[in-house]
C-alpha cells in the first residue's frame, strides 16, 4: 500500500475525508519554483486530475527537466572545449 494511501485510511479512520484534489493541490504547492509553469499549467486544466494521473505529468516533467540540463551540459562542454583550441591556435596579443 502506497504512503498516501495509508495517510489517506488514517485520515478516514479519524473521520476526515481527503479527496485527491486536496492532495494534488498540497504537492502543486509545495513543488519548487522551477515548475511554476507546470503548476500553473495542471491547476488551469477543466478536468481534475487524479494524484496517480498527477504524479505521472510530474514524473514526465521531470524527465524533460534533466533531459534538458544534460543537454545544455553538453552544449557548455562543448563550448568550452572550443573555447580551449581558440585559445592554442590563436595566441594572446598582449
């Protein structure tokens, strides 16, 4: 049984029932300001999502976050190894 599942039964045993809207709306909240336009973009949606529905748009972010870093790491890398043979073929002028 998963963590919010079990929290969930607690929660129902003591009473309180916990919809996965609020759950969502707890893990949009508390995500870091990089995803901003996820959140803004999942909270704007017609539909309502189910927290497994949500966790998988988070997990597929995510994977475009890294995705995209790995990328710019490359790109950086290769920038600077440019910048290196520059800096062999050409001598400095001072």
């Amino acid at each position: 049984m998963s963590t919010k599942q079990r929290l969930k039964n607690k929660l129902l045993s003591l009473g309180k029932i916990v919809l996965d809207r609020s759950i969502c709306r707890l893990v949009l909240n508390g995500l870091r300001k990089s995803y901003e336009s996820v959140v803004q973009t999942l909270s704007n949606l017609e539909i309502v999502l189910t927290f497994d529905q949500l966790i998988g748009k988070l997990l597929a972010e995510v994977a475009c976050q890294e995705q995209q870093t790995s990328q710019l790491g490359d790109e950086k890398a290769l920038a600077i190894h440019f910048n290196q043979a520059v800096r062999n073929i050409v001598p400095e002028r001072f």
